[in-house]
C-alpha cells in the first residue's frame, strides 16, 4: 500500500514514464512497419514492371501497356 504523500508522486513518474516509453516504442514500431510495407510495395512494383517490360519483348503484352 501507498503512504499517502511520500510515494504517490513517485509512483505517478514512473508510471509516466512507461507510458511515454511505451506510446515511443509504439510509435516506433508502427514507424517500422509502415516503411517495411512502402519497401514491399515499391519490390512489387519493380518486379510488375520487369515482368510487364519481358511480356513486351517477348510480344506477349501491347507496347505501353
């Protein structure tokens, strides 16, 4: 149990604390995970264009399609 003046500020600090490290990690791991997903779509594209570019060499695909 608390003492009701001496540990209460402490405690709220503390507990502040964590929640800003924690909303940090949070933001960080959303971060992370946003630019994970724009590097998968742009190696998605990239291999779309590639295969699109082969189909049209190979006469497979209309040019500029």
């Amino acid at each position: 149990m608390l003492d009701s003046g001496a540990e209460g500020p402490r405690v709220q600090i503390a507990a502040t604390t964590l929640s800003g490290n924690s909303l940090r990690q949070t933001v960080h791991t959303h971060h992370a995970s946003f630019y994970q997903a724009v590097k998968l779509v742009a190696a998605l594209l990239m291999v779309a264009r590639v295969t699109a570019g082969l189909a049209e060499r190979n006469g497979n695909l209309q040019p500029g399609l």
